[in-house]
C-alpha cells in the first residue's frame, strides 16, 4: 500500500495537512494520547515547514478514510516515498 500526503493553505502561515506523521511528530502524538502514531491523521502545520511540528487534530480510521476526508475538504494528493 502507497502512502500519501496532501495539503492545502489554512492560513497565511499554516497548512492543513492529511498524511502519516514523521518519526518526531509521531513521537509527540504518541505523548498526546492521540494513538501510536501511525497511519493518517489529520493536522495543521507551519506553511514553511510542513513536515515540523504539528498540531494534531486527529487520527483517521486508514487510508481510505484519509482518501475521501481529502476528496471532500478538496485536497489533492501526492505519493510518498
């Protein structure tokens, strides 16, 4: 299964992002009580650096979840390496 990550302008100066988290930001869910984190969460980030701390607003079900909560808030989505 391919993971994907997805964004769109929330602000001037944050993203709203749909996507696996990265190792640290999974670290700080983890402290959170927001699960393991793994699989997709929906969260804001800083526009200069989506991949940086985050603000986790939460866990989605799996990938098809994250798939149309993204066709619905019209995000469009990119393959991860």
């Amino acid at each position: 299964m391919d993971e994907f990550f997805a964004s769109k302008p929330a602000s001037n100066h944050t993203h709203l992002c749909v996507g696996p988290l990265t190792r640290a930001a999974a670290a700080e869910a983890v402290d959170d009580v927001i699960g393991d984190g793994l699989g997709y969460y929906i969260y804001i980030a800083e526009a200069a650096n989506v991949r940086g701390p985050v603000e986790v607003l939460g866990r989605l079900a799996g990938q098809e979840a994250a798939r149309h909560l993204c066709d619905l808030l019209g995000l469009r989505t990119y393959a991860t390496a």
